[in-house]
C-alpha cells in the first residue's frame, strides 16, 4: 500500500469495523485521501459542514485507525475542495501556508469590551511586524480566541509580506521536534529551521515550562529572532508570573513587549458571535433565539459555536426547523455533554504521555525510569479523581495490584502538597482532558 487512495481504502475497510454503517456511509465514503507524506494523511471532504464533523467528532478514531495501520502516529489534514486546491496549488510542504484556517481572519473575529485591547494589539503588531509589542503575548482560558488571533496575525502578515518566512507551532510540537532532532542528532537542522525565520507564532506555550532543554533551546531562538527584530507572538493559558516552572530569564523577555489578556465574553458580545457565526454558517437565527443562546451559555467562544453548529445539524441532517424547542435542545445537550463528560483512562494516559513527552505504552508499561513512574503515577490519579473507576478496576489498567494504586494515589498527594510545580502539571493535564469534551 503506497498511494493515498490505497491507504484510504484500507482506513475506510477498518472503519466499517469501528463505527456504524449510517456513520461511515455519511460522513467517509464521499471523502478522497489526496495525498501521504511520511507522518500525516490529507483527506478531502465535499463541505466545510462535513469537514467540521470529521474534525470535531471522528479525527481521534481516525488517527487509532492509521495508528492501527501504520504502528506510528499519523496526523490527518481534513480539506474542503477549495481548500484541496489551493493545497495542491500551494505546494503540499510549503510551511508558510496555513490550509484550513481561512476563517480566522480579523474580519471574522468579534470584538468587544472583553478581548478588544488583545485585538487592538494583535492588529497592530501584524500592520507593523517587529516594530514595537515584541513579543506579543496573549494570555487567557480555552475557547476565548486567542488562536484566532494568532491566525489572523498570520494571514495579514502572510497577505501583506509574502516573501515572509513563517512558522506557526504548538508548545508542546516544539519540545516534540526537539526531542526527535536530539534522538537523530540533527539538532543543526532543527535550530535553522526556527532561527531564520521573520515572524514565530507559538500557540500554548505554557507547555515549555518545566522541560530543561526545550527552554533552553526556546531562550537561544527568542534571542536570536528577537535581536534580529522579527517578530514574535505567544499565547498562553495564564500570565508569564504564573508560570512556575518557566525559566527566569524566559520569563523576563515573554514580559519585554506587551502582555495582553482575553477575558469570556459579556453579553453584547456574546450576542454578536452567536450572529457572525450564524451568518458564516448560513444559518438564520431570530433575535430571541440570539438571546436566548446568549443567556445560557456564558463559558467561552468555543461553546456558543458549538450550539450554532447543533443547530445546523438539526436543520441539515434532520430536517427540523430552528425554533425555541431545539435551540433549547441543542443548548441542553451541550451543557449536559460537558458536564457529564467522563474521560477513558486511556485518554487520560494518552494526555499525560503527551505532556510528559513520552510513548503511552511506556506509562502502562513496566519501566523504572523515574520520569515514566511519575507519569504512571500521575495518571493513576487522574483517573481515580476524574472517572468513576475503583482502585482494583485502575490496578487492572495498568496490570498492577490496588494496593500499589494506593502507594501511587498517596505519593502524588503527598507531592503536590509540597510542590507546586507538580500541582500545575496535574492542573495542566486535566485542562487538556476537559478539553477533548469540545
């Protein structure tokens, strides 16, 4: 099996094996694999609706399946048509074009008094690209859009300054490259890659803190793009001060330009992304149901989106009309999936590998190494205090007696009682568990 087509034949095959016949005939079977590089399959799907359904409720099966497949992690690129085109028309490895992210332009983002100085500074710095506010730095929790911004940073400069060379990444993507540059000894390659570029944008990085080579890899690329007076933009679930496993002298410098923090949405605002994103979806909402969705989810950006798209499943997949009984239906069933969202053990395992950078098969494994027994560790108490599981249903997870899940339940108590450091790895795991609930 060498061609895209091939390897999607055999993913559809193990799918019908996975998922229901209804799933896999309405959402895989009119979607075409469009090309296979060495780590990432790139599937085509004929709308942004569908595109948003594989997304959002199939890619961790689908990536189980290649895993399934191939033994190795693959991502997967979902695409619309037009966006296959200019995929194809962009050059499949060009790092500098962002598919699949049109939409998160400054147009499309709803200011209000809540996020409007993190806009107002995001604008700035992509009219006016390492001239002042370096580095940017966006703070704030999940779902608020601080990755919008990025990415309509993103677009303006790339409209603007296409000779730019880009690079957009994930904290934690970084420490991943790293590690695998230090494993084949092309570390050379690696400090090229990020070094000459003219505008970094990191998303999450927070999850550099507490990973000695990967700060101090970070710290040589921040001040060597920083001197050269490229631009440089962060974004972050908290402040630099409330990082306490960042370095001092990272910290220092993410706090030379300007901090600038997202807040959840008031209620005019809240009323104003319901509309924008009704519209983008082509979906015709009256104000009382505006209101209404307003009223009731309060959390952040990524909820109200979530209700509107509930909605447009309803008027698309069911032939139901939007009125006040299914907006209610749609909102409840959203707060009740949230709320009643219990993580397997083995998503748990596999966000804590993750964090800790290492192989999940190592954490159920039997290894002494003292980072993969705290790993174990810790994710034996994330599943006693997220799931419902009893100690002997958790020993048998990880092929151990309860009373060794006991031992591990009291260490890591006892841990995070006198270091704080460990305490934020707990809280930043756990944030990455809630967050597959979206």
């Amino acid at each position: 099996m060498n061609s895209a087509a091939e390897i999607w034949s055999s993913v559809i095959a193990l799918l019908e094996k996975e998922l229901t016949p209804t799933a896999v005939s309405t959402w895989f079977y009119d979607a075409e694999a469009i090309d296979l590089q060495e780590d990432r399959l790139v599937i085509c799907t004929p709308s942004d609706f569908k595109k948003n359904i594989l997304v959002q409720r199939y890619l961790p099966i689908l990536k189980k399946v290649l895993y399934d497949l191939f033994a190795a992690e693959i991502d997967v690129l979902v695409l619309t048509k037009e966006e296959a085109s200019k995929y194809n028309t962009a050059g499949k490895r060009n790092e500098n074009v962002l598919i699949g992210n049109e939409e998160f332009t400054f147009d499309h983002f709803v200011v209000g008094s809540s996020n409007q100085f993190a806009y107002n500074a995001a604008l700035h710095v992509a009219d006016n690209p390492g001239q002042s506010y370096n580095p940017l730095f966006i703070y704030g929790e999940s779902g608020l859009g601080k990755t919008h911004l990025l990415y309509a940073i993103y677009h303006t400069i790339h409209q603007n300054h296409p000779e730019y060379n880009i690079i957009f990444i994930k904290g934690d993507e970084f420490t991943n490259e790293l590690q695998e540059a230090i494993r084949t000894k092309s570390t050379d390659a690696f400090r090229a890659k990020y070094r000459d570029k003219d505008l970094l944008l990191v998303d999450d990085i927070q999850f550099i803190a507490g990973k000695e080579s990967t700060q101090e890899e970070f710290f040589n690329t921040f001040n060597n793009l920083y001197e050269a007076n490229h631009q440089i933009v962060l974004t972050s679930d908290r402040p630099p001060s409330d990082m306490s496993k960042l370095e001092n002298r990272l910290r220092t410098r993410f706090e030379w330009g300007l901090l600038a923090d997202i807040q959840p949405p008031d209620y005019e605002t809240r009323c104003a992304i319901i509309k924008n994103k009704a519209i983008l979806l082509g979906l015709e909402l009256p104000n009382d149901l505006v209101e209404y969705i307003a009223q009731n989810i309060t959390a952040n950006v990524r909820q109200l989106e979530g209700t509107i798209k509930r909605l447009l499943a309803y008027r698309d997949l069911m032939g139901q009309n939007v009125n006040d009984e299914n907006t209610s239906r749609a909102i409840q069933a959203l707060i009740r999936a949230r709320d009643e969202y219990v993580p397997s053990p083995e998503v748990i395992i596999e966000e804590t590998a993750k964090y800790y950078s290492i192989d999940p098969k190592a954490i159920l494994g039997s290894s002494r190494t003292k980072d993969i027994v705290l790993a174990r560790q810790v994710s034996i108490y994330l599943i006693r205090s997220i799931t419902n599981l009893s100690l002997p249903e958790i020993g048998k997870v990880f092929n151990q007696h309860h009373t060794t899940v006991m031992h591990s339940l009291d260490k890591v108590e006892k841990m995070m009682k006198d270091n704080r450091e460990l305490s934020e790895i707990v809280r930043d795991i756990k944030s990455n568990i809630n967050s597959r609930s979206y």
